[in-house]
C-alpha cells in the first residue's frame, strides 16, 4: 500500500516538473527580444548590465 502510494506520488511530481518547464518565460532570444521591446535600442553592454551575461553569450 505505502509503495503504491509512493509510486503515484513520484508520477504526479513527475507530471507536474513537465507541465512547469513550458511555462519559463523570456528564456534566450525570446528574453533579449522583449528587453528590445520594452527599452528600444540597446546596445551590447546594456544588454549585459540588464541580463547579467557575457559579451560573448550575446553575440552569439
């Protein structure tokens, strides 16, 4: 009984971590095209004071 509880429980968390991932907004591009949106022109550096990442990371 308690295995079988513990075995539901485990896919129900399991269900919940996958219905959650979708729900990350403004991950990559889509973060920097919204931060383009709200603020306008920005340059590089902005960018990297406002994201916190690496010239490098952005220029990609």
């Amino acid at each position: 009984m308690v295995n079988e509880l513990n075995l539901r429980l485990l896919g129900m968390m399991h269900q919940i971590s996958y219905l959650m991932q979708p729900q990350e907004k403004f991950r990559g591009q889509g973060r920097l095209l919204v931060l383009l949106n709200r603020y306008g022109t920005l340059t590089q550096r902005e960018l990297i004071e406002l994201t916190g990442r690496r010239s490098a990371t952005l220029s990609e």
